[in-house]
C-alpha cells in the first residue's frame, strides 16, 4: 500500500500528484490518502476521468482527518483510433 499525507502539500499540487500515484498502480495496489477535509471532489474527479478502474473506501472520517484508500481494480481504458 502506497500512504501520502497531503495535508501538507499546496492545494495546486494535491490531485496532480495523487494522479501521478494512481497511474502508477498495478491491478490490486491501494494508495491511502490522509486529508483534512473530505476527499470528494477527487472522488469526482476520479470518477469522470477514470470510470471503473478504481474503488473508494472511507477507513476515517473525522472533522479533521480524513484517510481514503482508493484501489486499482481495472486497467485503464484503452481507446483504439484506426
């Protein structure tokens, strides 16, 4: 399992890096955030951009801590231009 605390990155650079680290997953790899506020918008996001290839599971929800694993549970889409 991949951990990234983003508390402490700046906003601009949380969900470009988070994304950096899920294209890197493999099949049944997990990348645990910690945040401080609710992940949702990314969850957005990830949905959007990234439909079926990976899970979300809440393991905290506090006011202030918020851990999410999101796992790979498909390749991603590949799109065949001929």
């Amino acid at each position: 399992m991949v951990q990234l605390d983003v508390r402490s990155l700046p906003p601009r650079r949380k969900h470009p890096t988070i994304f950096e680290l899920l294209a890197e997953l493999k099949l049944g790899e997990t990348l645990q955030i910690t945040n401080d506020h609710d992940p949702r918008p990314l969850r957005y996001q990830l949905d959007a951009e990234h439909p079926d290839e990976f899970s979300w599971e809440y393991c905290e929800s506090e006011p202030e801590l918020w851990i999410v694993a999101i796992t790979r549970v498909a390749g991603p889409l590949r799109v065949n231009v001929t």
